[in-house]
C-alpha cells in the first residue's frame, strides 16, 4: 500500500527566504506526483505536476523535483512572500492498472511567512 | 464557470441521521471523485466515478454510497451517520491530458455528526 509522508509538518520562516518542502512515497512505482496548495476553509489549488519521466516542473518562483528510484520529491520556493503561507500537499499517481486520476496524498506541510 | 460546487458547505447531523453531499462539475469531466479529510491528515479517497453510469470504490468506502446518472452530478451518501464520519470532504473532477489527470476541486463541506 503507497503511502506519503511529509516533512516538515509545519514550518514558519521570515519573508524572502528560500525554503524546502520534502516529500517522500513508499512505492516508486507511480504516474506522476503532483503539489498541492490549501488555504483555510478553501479547495486544493494544483501547483506542479511531475510525470514519472520527469526530473523537475517550474512554474516562477516554484520549483519541484522528483527522484522517483528514491522515492521523494521536494518543492523549493523562493523569495517566500506572505501570500505563501498554506498548506502544501503532496499527492502521487499510482501505477498499476488504470490510475484514473486516483491520489494518494501526504498530510501536508502548513507554510506561515512572517513579515 | 464555476468549476466544481458542493453543497452544503457546513452541515450537523446526529447519529444515526442521514444525509447527501451534492457535487457538480460544468466542466464536461469525465472523472470525478469524492475525498474526505480528517484534521492534520491528508485527504483519502472514498468513491470514484470514471464517468455515467460508472462508480468504484476508494480506499474508505464503508458508511457511504454514491451514483452518477449524469456527467455534471456526483452525489455522495451517509446512510447512517456516525462520528467517525465527521470530517471535511471534498468532491473533484478531472479531465485527462498528456497522460496524467488534471484535478479541479471543490471548496468542500465540513460535516460534524454528535
């Protein structure tokens, strides 16, 4: 059974810096992982997608790599801003039969940007 | 385009009551699904539906039903409610791009059963 784990599982930093979300899967064998963000009382927002083939996906000032052969993935972002602040989810695709979109996610990271 | 609608957004319910998550999607999405989330978890999934006339099982089905007459709706059902089921839940769709699935959510329904 896949499981997902994120580390940390909170972290609080001060505006402008860089920071690291991990994390990592037991069961290398998936489609594509993807992040996540969650604001309180709010729907998830897709971030990233990485396919299985795939090493890293950027989109401005994030960026996500994926090991699959390890299991992990990280999110850096950079220049953190107050509008950051979230939860961060990470979330894999299965392989194995059809995945039919179907996720299995990790219990997050909840981000607070200071001022 | 409102994208993915639950309703309601807040809803108490006793133990042992009944009660049904409406979900619809005007995205024409094939795939939609029901997640539920319990505090400083992630989400799990309990009902998938890969488009009419079509639904399985997720990873914690029991306590919940759920059917697809149409491609627009997917509502799920709590028969007999139990406070294990108190939780948020959250319904999705997907369409299919670049072999990989692209989810929208909706902003989810927080249940509470005493």
């Amino acid at each position: 059974k896949q499981e997902v784990t994120q580390i940390p599982a909170a972290l609080s930093v001060p505006e402008g810096e860089n920071l690291v979300l991990n994390c990592s899967f037991t069961d290398s064998a998936i489609y594509n992982l993807q992040w996540f963000r969650q604001d309180p009382g709010k729907g998830l927002t897709s971030l990233l997608l990485i396919q299985s083939s795939q090493r890293e996906q950027t989109s401005g000032r994030l960026n996500a790599s994926l090991d699959k052969s390890s299991g992990r993935s990280t999110l850096y972002i950079a220049a953190s801003q107050p509008g950051d602040s979230a939860t961060y989810l990470c979330a894999v695709s299965n392989a194995g039969g059809t995945s039919y979109g179907k996720l299995t996610f990790g219990q997050g990271t909840i981000l607070t940007v200071h001022p | 385009n409102a994208g993915v609608t639950q309703t309601p957004k807040f809803r108490i319910l006793k133990i042992g009551q009944s009660m049904t998550l409406q979900c619809t999607q005007d995205m024409n999405h094939n795939y939609m699904y029901w997640y539920r989330q319990d505090p400083g978890m992630g989400l799990k999934l309990i009902y998938y539906s890969v488009g009419a006339g079509i639904t399985d099982k997720g990873e914690v089905p029991n306590g919940y039903n759920v059917s697809r007459s149409t491609t627009e709706d997917f509502p799920l059902r709590l028969e007999l409610a139990a406070p294990s089921q108190t939780s948020v839940y959250f319904c999705a769709s997907s369409y299919r791009t670049s072999g990989a699935n692209v989810l929208t959510f909706g902003a989810g329904s927080r249940l509470t059963v005493l």
